[in-house]
C-alpha cells in the first residue's frame, strides 16, 4: 500500500495568522493545502471568499485543494481559478447542473472533483467518472471541523475505489472529516489516496505539525 497524500485543512488554523499556518504545514511536509470555502447556505457555516486564497497563494507553492461548499457554485468556479486553486472539488447537491459545472472548471484550466456527503451514494458518479480528477468523500457531514468519522463511508470508499480502477484514469481518492492515525488506516485500507485532516494537524502549535503529518502517514 502507497502512503497517501497529506492534505490539511486550514478550517481548525489559527485564522488570525493564516499565512504563517500555511508555511508551517508545508515546512511540516504537507502534500495539499485543503482550504474549505462556506457559504452559510449550502452549510450552516461561512469561512472565506477567493481574496483570501488569492493572499495565501504566495505563502505555498503546494497544491492548492479548494473545497467549494457553495450554492449555486457556478459563479465562483472562475474567481477562485484566477485567485490560486489548483483543484477545485464541488457537490453535486449544490448544483444546478453538475455536469456543466464540471466543464466549466475544465474550462479555467483548473483540476475538477466531486464531493459525496454521507448520504449521497457512489452512484452519482457514473456518468462523471470519465470528466473528473479526485473523488472526495465526505466522512461527516460538511460545516464543521472537529466531527467524528463516519465508519459507513468506508464502504463507499471501495465503492469508489472500485469505479476509479475500472475507469482507469489518474483520479484520486480523497478523504475529508475526522480523519487522525486510526480512521487514516481504515481509509487507507479501502482504498484512500488523499487525507484531509484539520484538528488531527493543527493541535499542538506549529512544532508539532510535522509529528503530527507523520503520524497521519504512518498511521496509514
Ligand atoms: C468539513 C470540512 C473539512 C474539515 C475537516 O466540512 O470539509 O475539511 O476541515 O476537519 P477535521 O479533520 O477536523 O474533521
Ligand atoms: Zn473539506
């Protein structure tokens, strides 16, 4: 089994010193910066707009990985693309037209995902699979940082696994909430590529990112 890609979510940084976060966890050998974008409509939390992502550029060279919890999402696909996405991943509830949303993230030059929340089934995938660049399953409910890791998602997890071999193209397998060393393992094991992880990183103050990354490697 190959580690995974490391991908931690500024959602539980210190949002008072953003930028210095961001160095810290790609000093600590983060992959990925995950950067959670909420609209307080499509989830019951606001965080940040493109401006901010536009600031943080400069502070990583690593892949930006923007998650766009956001309804309707088309008008932000193109502002957050000009301001440093380097993936943008979107939820097919947040619609209209998640096919078209897909090609218009093309379109920006960027990379697409797909988010699945808990409830949302593999399925939804079937006739995006061949469009896409990283699956992103949700293992809580999107809003908050700091849940617990819902264990029936495994299941999707190799489900999706399933769908990315046959399909036979370089996708990723991501996965987001409540991941720390153990659920790592578990994801891992069915069939996981990429780890977000926000509390499971920034605890402890920066010395301990790069322990606590490692962990999140080794773990799995
Ligand atoms: C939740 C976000 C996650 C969140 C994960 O809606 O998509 O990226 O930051 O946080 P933890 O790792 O604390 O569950
Ligand atoms: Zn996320």
């Amino acid at each position: 089994m190959r580690s995974p890609l490391i991908s931690p979510s500024i959602l539980s940084a210190d949002f008072a010193r953003l930028g210095e976060e961001v160095r810290a966890v790609d000093a600590a050998r983060a992959d990925w910066i995950h950067l959670d974008v909420m609209d307080g409509h499509y989830v019951p939390n606001l965080t940040f707009g493109p401006a901010l992502v536009k600031a943080l550029r400069p502070h990583s060279a690593k892949l930006f990985d923007v998650h766009l919890m956001c309804s309707p999402v088309d008008r932000w696909i193109e502002p957050f693309a000009k301001a440093g996405a380097d993936i943008l991943t979107i939820h097919p509830e947040a619609g209209p037209h998640i096919h078209g949303s897909v090609q218009a993230i093309k379109a920006a030059g960027k990379l697409a995902g797909i988010s699945l929340n808990p409830g949302t089934p593999a399925k939804m995938l079937d006739y995006l699979i061949d469009e896409i660049d990283l699956v992103l399953v949700m293992s809580v409910n999107p809003g908050f940082g700091g849940q617990s890791f819902i264990a029936t998602q495994l299941k999707k997890i190799e489900a999706v696994r399933k769908l990315i071999d046959k399909a036979g193209r370089d996708i990723r397998l991501e996965v987001d909430g409540g991941v720390n060393p153990e659920t790592a393992r578990q994801c891992v094991e069915a069939g996981a590529d990429v780890l977000v992880a926000g509390s499971a990183v920034f605890t402890g103050g920066a010395g301990a990112y790069a322990a606590n990354i490692a962990a999140l490697r080794e773990g799995a």
